[in-house]
C-alpha cells in the first residue's frame, strides 16, 4: 500500500513570483492525482512540522537559527534561494513530510511518497538552490535513531548533482549515494564529477554519473539499468529513498536533459521492483521540476510505476542522438568503482 503526504501549507514554500520554484506545485499535483483517480488506492497522511531536534542531528544550531531569524524579517538565503517570512515553518512542514514517510514505512506502508520533498543542496552548515533543510539526511538520522537504520541507499535521479547530501555523508560507509544529473560544468551546483567516489571509510559510497546536456531517454535508461540495480543489490540496504526529481524532462526551462513522459514511469517501476527485492521499504521525494505542467505529469507517471498502473500519460518521443560520451561516463564509472562494486 502506498501512503501520500499532504498538508494546505506545503503550497505555501513559495519562493516569489518571478522564481522558478512555483508554490502551488504540491496542490496541483494532488488535484491531478484526483482527476485521473488515483486517489482511490493511495491513503494521504497529513504532515506534522519537523521537530527542531530533527533538523539539529542533521544541521548546525547556527545554522538553524540563520534559517529561524531569515524567516522572521524575509531576506535571502543565497543568491538564488530567497527565504520568505515564516519558510522556517513551511520548511520544518516540508522536512516534517519526509520524516513520517520514514517513519510509516516501519509500520503499515512498503512505499511512501512526498510530493514536497529531496532537499538534496543543503549541507549541514549552509544551502543554496531553494533548499533550507536536508530533508534526505534529517530522514536517515531520524530512522538511525528511532528504528536503528544501519544501510540506506538514496538514489537521486534529479537533473542537479545532490551535493548536499553527498557532502553529509562523503565518508560514511552506511549510506550509499547514487546520483545521475547533468554534468557539473554545464549546470548548477557544478558539482558531482565522475571521480569524486567519498573518503576514507565511505569510498566507493558515493557515486556520480554527470550526463552531458542533450541525453535523451534511450541512453538515460540503459545508464541508470547498467548502473543502479546491480549497486543496491549488493549493498543491500534496509531503506531506499529515491529522489525522483523531474527536471530532466526536456521542456524544464532550468536544465537540457531531454527525458519524456515515460521514461519517469520506468524508473520508478525499477526502483519499486528493487526495493521489493531488498528491503521492502521505499521512500519516495518528488524533487526538482520547473515546468509545472510538465512536473505534475511526470509525478503521475512515477506514481503509476510505484502502483504497477500502466495508464501513463505518452508524449512523441524525442529525437534522440545516441551520445557515445554517456556510454564512455559509464565506462569510465565502472573502472573507477570496480575496487567496490562488480557492473558487468
Ligand atoms: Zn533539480
């Protein structure tokens, strides 16, 4: 069964009118869900805020109050990140929805979802691009805590390099981080080269396919099935959170990957299908995603996947050039990881 967090708040992490983070995106998103029934088989849970205890396992208390004070005048967080009056609360709401799908897939539910989840820029001590508090990390500490979590796999298959939480956990063997995004030198953060695989303990525990501006579906999924199935079945986790943000999609106005409808509902479906091989417990962040319309489709597509539907929405597929530099990265990926990791 699958459980959908919600609260009348969350369309309130509004970052301005003229900013590409559309506040109203998580009520669009439920009510397209309503049209198309898919409400009928899903329970939706309402959110309860963050507790500042949650954040602070994650974040410094410097920090966290930055964040408190910005939200009481309004201000900026960083050049690209305005921080509203009351985001500390929209924020906590967010991060708050995150941490219960956590916590309910150790009860009734094998799949949870957050439509207004995958923080994945903020570090532990500073953030940037739209994102306030690590929800991802506040998560696995959380469960460590509460559940005695010892392997975590966080899949993130967002168009930008997840460089906050690979900068929480670079040298922490137990958590796992996968991430596919457009190359660093030709997108923001401009992180998450091939090379960089963690440190000390956590080598070969971080791992990073930047694709270059263009790829299409085709090479987009045979990456991701080369790559990703192989890398969770060894390590074996006891929790799978994905980040399925869907800025890759080809009409986002932020990025130039060039992925459609579809490819969002075979991702989904491979990450379902290997949770149940796993560990049964898959915790699902909707992310990044600019082109609203677009967005809210995409989200209805992995939501198809994760429930075995097939009633996708389709679009012309695109044009695509095979590119032979996504299939030397992964080539390249392989050597670099096979001290760790057998791909074949
Ligand atoms: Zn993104």
């Amino acid at each position: 069964m699958i459980a959908i967090t919600y609260h009348e708040e969350y369309n309130k992490y509004d970052l301005g009118v003229d900013h590409p983070l559309v506040g109203d995106k998580p009520k669009k998103t439920l009510d397209f869900f309503m049209q198309k029934q898919l409400m009928k088989e899903c329970d939706l849970l309402t959110v309860p805020l963050a507790s500042e205890q949650d954040l602070l396992r994650v974040h410094s208390s410097a920090y966290v109050n930055k964040i408190k004070q910005l939200s009481k005048t309004g201000g900026m967080l960083s050049l690209d990140t305005p921080a509203p009056p009351g985001i500390y609360e929209y924020a906590r709401r967010a991060t708050g929805g995150t941490v219960l799908c956590g916590r309910k897939l150790y009860e009734n539910y094998d799949i949870t979802v957050n439509p207004l989840g995958g923080f994945h820029h903020a570090g532990r001590e500073n953030s940037s691009g739209f994102c306030f508090f690590n929800d991802i990390a506040v998560v696995i500490e959380y469960l460590r805590k509460t559940f005695n979590l010892e392997r975590c796999a966080v899949v993130d298959v967002d168009v930008h390099h997840g460089n906050g939480t690979q900068e929480i956990y670079y040298d922490d063997p137990s958590v796992l981080t996968i991430s596919l995004h457009q190359d660093g030198r030709t997108l923001y953060p401009g992180t998450g080269a091939l090379e960089k695989i963690g440190r000390d303990k956590g080598e070969g525990y971080t791992v990073n396919l930047p694709l270059p501006p263009g790829t299409g579906s085709q090479s987009y999924l045979s990456a991701f099935t080369f790559l990703v199935p192989p890398l969770i079945e060894q390590f074996q986790p006891e929790v799978l959170i994905y980040q399925s943000g869907v800025d890759t999609h080809h009409s986002d106005p932020l990025a130039d990957l060039q992925l459609t409808f579809s490819t969002y509902y075979h991702l989904a479906q491979t990450m379902k299908e290997l949770a149940s091989r796993t560990c049964e417990k898959l915790l699902v962040l909707f992310g990044g995603g600019y082109n609203s319309d677009a967005s809210v489709k995409a989200y209805y597509n992995i939501t198809c996947g994760l429930m075995g539907k097939s009633s996708i929405i389709t679009e012309q597929e695109q044009h695509e050039i095979i590119d032979s530099q996504v299939q030397d990265n992964v080539r390249e990926l392989q050597r670099i990881l096979s001290p760790f990791w057998t791909l074949q």
